[in-house]
C-alpha cells in the first residue's frame, strides 16, 4: 500500500490524464511530444485509451509527460 501514497498518479485516471494533456497541448503537440501514430492519425480520446491501456510503454511515456508537464493537476 505504501507503493500508491508515493505514487504521484494514485487516484488520477488514464483518460483523466489523457484528457488534461490534449486540453494543455493540442492533439498536435501532443503527437510530437509522444511519437504515438494514435495521436496524429485522427485522434480521438477513445482510440488513444483503448491503445494506451493495451501498451506499457506508451502509457509510461503519457504518464512521464503528464507528470513533466507544469500546471496539471498532480
């Protein structure tokens, strides 16, 4: 349990933290910051999750951006 009181993203959804980046970046942006054709290829919230949600290493790269990112919420 002391592993999700140091886990900075405990409680903060996938699709939350999807949500909050396009809002802050831009599909665009977000597409260059994280080479994911998902993003830039008529990207949808949907999509991403369901590709995101199946793939470790590109859910890592959206939380490190997340987490990178100043203003969120975390």
């Amino acid at each position: 349990m002391s592993e999700q009181i140091n886990n900075p993203l405990h409680g903060i959804t996938l699709k939350t933290i999807l949500e909050e980046l396009v809002n802050y970046y831009g599909w665009e942006e977000l597409g260059q910051r994280v080479k994911i054709n998902c993003f830039t290829n008529q990207p949808s919230i949907n999509s991403s999750l369901k590709l995101l949600r199946k793939t470790a290493w590109a859910r890592t790269m959206v939380e490190e951006l997340y987490l990178a990112t100043p203003l969120l919420s975390h």
